[in-house]
C-alpha cells in the first residue's frame, strides 16, 4: 500500500504511468498495487505508445494524468525534496532529471 518513491528513470511518460496504472499491470506483472483499473485510462496509455506524434503523445499522457489524479487510487502522504551537495574537489557528478545520480564520469581530486 506504500512505495518509498518512484521515477519515470527512463525519461518516457509511459514508465511514469503504465507500470503503476495500466490495468494489465496488477501484480505480480508489475507496480499496480493499488489495482486501479480505468478502461479510458488503459486506452490513452496504449495509444499514446501507438503514436510517434509529440502533441498526440503529449495529450493522450495528460488526459490519463489527469483522470488519474482526480480518481486519486493513491493518497500521496509526502513529496520528498532531494537536497545534495559537493565539493569543488568533485567534478563529473550530476543530478538526472528523475533525481537519481550519475557518478559514471565522477571524480574525486585532492
């Protein structure tokens, strides 16, 4: 009933929906474990992986956001801030945009 945090890690609007939305993705296939089932919800998820149109894309994932967030499936309880910091000694480490860590190109000089 709980999940200590989640991101669309691959930078698709589907990985932030379907895995914990779609229907078909109850478990143990994925994350759905609120088992929030919307047949309008599973047809603008399944299209918008359809088209390779950016506005269609781009309406299809608001409008299953949207219906989402007003049947609320999920209470959200807290936001959590990221807060880092680094030395000047740091260089090559980077925040992603899903707040994750990139250390590949990190490195530490005296």
């Amino acid at each position: 009933m709980f999940y200590t945090g989640w991101s669309a890690s691959t930078g698709e609007a589907d990985w932030a929906l379907s895995p914990l939305f779609a229907s078909q993705n109850w478990p143990p296939t994925l994350f759905n474990t609120a088992f929030y089932s919307n047949p309008q919800v599973d047809n603008a998820l399944s299209e918008a992986l359809k088209t390779t149109d950016p506005q269609q894309k781009t309406k299809l994932y608001r409008e299953a956001q949207d219906i989402i967030w007003k049947e609320s499936p999920w209470v959200p309880l807290v936001v959590e801030k990221l807060v880092s910091a680094h030395s000047k000694n740091l260089t090559g480490f980077y925040i992603q945009p899903d707040t994750g860590f990139s250390f590949e190109q990190a490195d530490l000089t005296p």
